[in-house]
C-alpha cells in the first residue's frame, strides 16, 4: 500500500477528515507491510516532505525507530525465492525485466527440454510455448 492513495479514501469514510487522520486512516487500515510513498520516491524526497508537512516528521521518526526507512526496495523472485533484487531507481527494474529475476528459467516444456528464457511470473504453465531446441516430439 503507499500513501499517495489517501487522497482517494472513500469519501463517505472520510468526511472532512484532516491529512493526519487520513494518514491514520490508511495506517490503520494496512494489513501487509506497508511500503512508503512506493519506497525510492520517498526515501528521495524525505526531506521534502518533513518539511512541507506536519505529519511526515512523525512518519518518518517512527520509520526510522522501527529501521523500515531505506532507500532501497528489495524483491524477491517468486520462482527463484532465494533470489533478491535491490531497486533504488526506475533503471534498476531492467535487472527484473519479467518481473522476477535473471536466472534462466528451467520450466520442463512438453517436449521434454528446458525453457531458456530468462526467469518469469506470466505463463508458467509454458502454453503456446514453442521449443526453440531440435525436438523429437
């Protein structure tokens, strides 16, 4: 979740609620971790925002007690678990350019051989697939 969606809270819920109360709205409202203003573009702007706001320096006085301020995100592959991903920029996306990680992806294809595309979340079950090996099959 990022809090650039407290704008959006539904109005009914909101009212005329103050930014602070949104905020705690949202917080409260979290049931996985929460990552702030998309991680990067917060730990960037940081010093902005405590300055602009009341609220953030609370936000950020907590986060840094509870070590959950960095200016990194770290991903993890879904296919490969043991494999992370640090990003800090929109460059750093290239190193998951499938939304995974770099490894070849190893899937047994129906053929029999082993998929070499790099790693990826999308078509697992490897349909419409075509071998690019001299199969048999």
């Amino acid at each position: 979740m990022a809090l650039p969606c407290i704008g959006n809270i539904n109005p009914s819920i909101s009212g005329n609620m103050s930014l602070p109360k949104k905020v705690y709205v949202v917080l409260c409202q979290c049931q996985v971790d929460l990552v702030c203003c998309c991680c990067c573009c917060c730990a960037g702007n940081m010093e902005n925002l405590t300055r602009s706001s009341k609220i953030w320096p609370k936000i950020k006085e907590t986060l840094q007690k509870q070590d959950a301020l960095d200016t990194h995100l770290t991903l993890r592959c879904q296919v490969h678990p043991s494999v992370f991903t640090r990003v800090s920029s929109a460059a750093d996306f290239h190193k998951v350019p499938e939304g995974s990680c770099l490894q070849i992806c190893g899937a047994a294809l129906p053929c029999g051989h082993r998929c070499k595309s790099v790693c990826h979340v999308r078509n697992r079950e490897h349909e419409n697939v075509w071998c690019t090996e001299q199969c048999e099959r």
